[in-house]
C-alpha cells in the first residue's frame, strides 16, 4: 500500500474539486444577483473590491509561496517568472478566492465604506487562509475571518452602512437587533417580508428565497455536505424552540410558533448553514464529526443570540467550530466512519445542557 499526501478538502466521490467550486458559485448566484438588483450601485461596488482584494492576495502570495529557486526578486515578476509560478496556479486558486470575496460580501451590508472591505477582505485571506498555507490548508474559514475582524475594527462604519440600507434612522436596526435590544418576542417584521428579503441586513442574509433557490442546487449536484448543513440549522431551530416556550412564562400571549420562526428567518443562520458551515476544508472528514461539527456551531450561534451582547453570531460561531474541527477529526481517528449510539447520546445530552443555559437566561436564571 502506497501512502501519498494530499491537501483538503478530502472529497470521497467521483467528482473534481474545481466542479464542486464551480457549482457553489452557481449556487451563489441567486442571492447575489438578489443582492445586486436590491442594493444597486452600493451593494455591486461591495463585490467587486471583495472579489478583487481575495483574488489579487491569492495570487500575490501564492507566488511568493512558490517562489522558484535561485530566481531574484525582479525576475519573479518577469515573463519566465509567472511561467514558473503558473506551474502549481490551477483554476482552483481562482475559484477559491471567488467563492471566498463572494461570501465576505454578502455577509457585509451595502454601502459599506469601501476600506471597510478592502481591510476585512485582506485579512480574510491573508491571515484566515494564506497563513496557514494556502488552498486546502487552512482551518478558519475566510470570508467568515475577514467579517469578525471588520466588525470588531469597523463596527460603526459598518452600523452607519446598516442605516443607508435601510435599517432604522436612529439606530439601524434590523430583525435580530430589534428583539435584541427589547426582547425575544418583538416582531418588527412580518414572516413574509423575512423570508423574501424585505428587511434591512447584510445583502447575502436577507431573502431567504434566494438562498432555499441555491440550496436546492447545492445539494442536488452533491456539492457541499448535508449532515453539516442540516445538524447547524437543526440544533439551532431546536434550542430557539425551547427558548421561544420559555418566553410564555415572561409573555403568555405571545405566539411561540411565530416568535420561533421569526428567529429562524432572522439574521444570517440558513445562509451560514448552507454556505459556510458547509466549507470542506475547514470542516472535519468524518461522518460523525461532521454531524458534530453542525451541532457545535448551531449552539454557540443559538447561545450568542439569546445571552450574549451581540445580535447575531452565525460568523462567530463558524470560526470557534473551525477551531474545534481538528480537535474532532483527532478523537475520531482510528474509529469507523459511522454513527452509533454512543455518540448519538452524547450529542443529545450536550444539546439539552444548552437548551437548559437558554431557558433560564430567556426566564431570567434559575434562582
């Protein structure tokens, strides 16, 4: 038996890794279009300097990682230089960072200030990918890496940019921030307008429709994992289920059902679970690993919601999961790539602890 080393992402069917890069960004399109036609002139800029800045730093330092012996500074950039270079540039060092620049500006708002972009985008691909050595090595998912650090950097530009999309005049408040800042059972908006995208928030979060549109693409070309996808968003729905119930012990005449689903619709949850949670590279190889992986990141995105300060935690919660992703794919070795009860109850027993921690911070503690 011959042993050969091979990068991420680790793909068990007959399928290319540049055709499963393609069809996300086929998937990609709907929303993105959305997106575009919506926000106009302010969202499109948003994209063209992410796609840029994530294409330009792929290429910049995919050259310098490759960098030909003996060859000086000055012919690297030569005729002969990018000759050399091109030898280990594939198509896949293209669509990655498209994919990437893609996903960094939909969970950006629209008419955001375009150093904004230009510095979350770079260090998303800088620090989030490059660093760790590049295409199908690294363990942080960019996009999600370059959003943190412009909102923990640029938090007021990019509130200021949440206003001009429409969000609230005296604090730009959109779906999540309103029962944020009042509490779990404020509505501001009607399901419908949830779910076609008629709310202010970040351009790739809003409708809803656009993303069921790609989804259903996505996973029928078998394209990106659906264990992931699926533990993410169903670990999420359940412990908002609970939340949402013990919500009628503070307001008995609230809808639970309506007040659940709000939270489904809200913020950027069933985007992240359908294409972020579902990235192969930063995401574990195993079967339960990656049902794992789902679980972990659907509760820390529940748990940041209801407990923490900040409205939404869908990027939050992908780049803690990312962390954790090598950690699972350790306990997981040597073990058969299935289920069994053992790890089936372990997982149900953790997400009744979390359900707990969310019903006694909705009801006020447990004292």
């Amino acid at each position: 038996m011959r042993l050969v080393s091979k990068s991420a992402p680790y793909i068990r069917k007959s399928v290319s890794v540049s055709r499963m890069m393609l069809d996300v960004i086929i998937a990609l399109l709907p929303v993105t279009i959305f997106a575009m036609i919506q926000n106009g002139w302010g969202g499109i800029y948003v994209f063209l300097i992410s796609l840029a800045i994530m294409v330009f730093f792929e290429l910049l330092i995919h050259m310098f990682m490759h960098w030909p012996s003996g060859m000086k500074f000055k012919e690297l950039f030569s005729k002969e230089g990018f000759a050399k270079v091109k030898e280990s540039y594939t198509i896949n060092n293209i669509l990655a960072p498209v994919i990437s620049g893609l996903i960094f500006a939909l969970i950006m708002p629209a008419n955001c200030s375009p150093y904004v972009i230009i510095v979350g985008a770079a260090f998303g691909m800088i620090v989030g990918k490059m660093l760790f050595g590049g295409l199908g090595q690294n363990i942080f998912n960019p996009a999600a890496a370059g959003r943190i650090f412009a909102t923990i950097c640029f938090g007021t530009k990019i509130n200021e940019a949440n206003i001009l999309s429409g969000g609230d005049v005296i604090n730009g408040a959109t779906a999540l921030t309103t029962i944020k800042e009042y509490n779990l059972g404020r509505m501001d908006y009607s399901l419908i307008d949830l779910f076609m995208g008629n709310v202010p928030g970040t351009m790739g979060e809003v409708s809803k429709l656009m993303i069921l549109i790609g989804a259903v693409y996505l996973f029928a070309r078998r394209s990106a994992d659906l264990r992931s996808a699926l533990s993410y968003f169903l670990s999420f729905a359940l412990i908002m289920l609970v939340g949402s119930i013990s919500f009628l012990k503070i307001n008995s005449d609230i809808n639970v059902f309506e007040v659940w689903t709000y939270q489904l619709l809200s913020g950027g949850v069933l985007f992240a679970a359908v294409f972020m949670i579902t990235d192969p590279v930063t995401s574990p190889t195993s079967k339960y690993g990656r049902v794992l992986f789902g679980a972990i990141a659907g509760s820390i995105t529940a748990l940041i919601r209801v407990c923490g300060a900040y409205p939404e935690g869908a990027a939050f919660s992908i780049l803690i999961a990312n962390m954790l992703a090598p950690c699972i794919d350790y306990l997981m070795r040597g073990k058969k790539n299935t289920y069994t009860w053992k790890q089936c109850l372990g997982l149900g027993i953790a997400l009744v602890l979390v359900c707990m921690i969310v019903s006694a911070s909705v009801m006020g503690g447990w004292f």
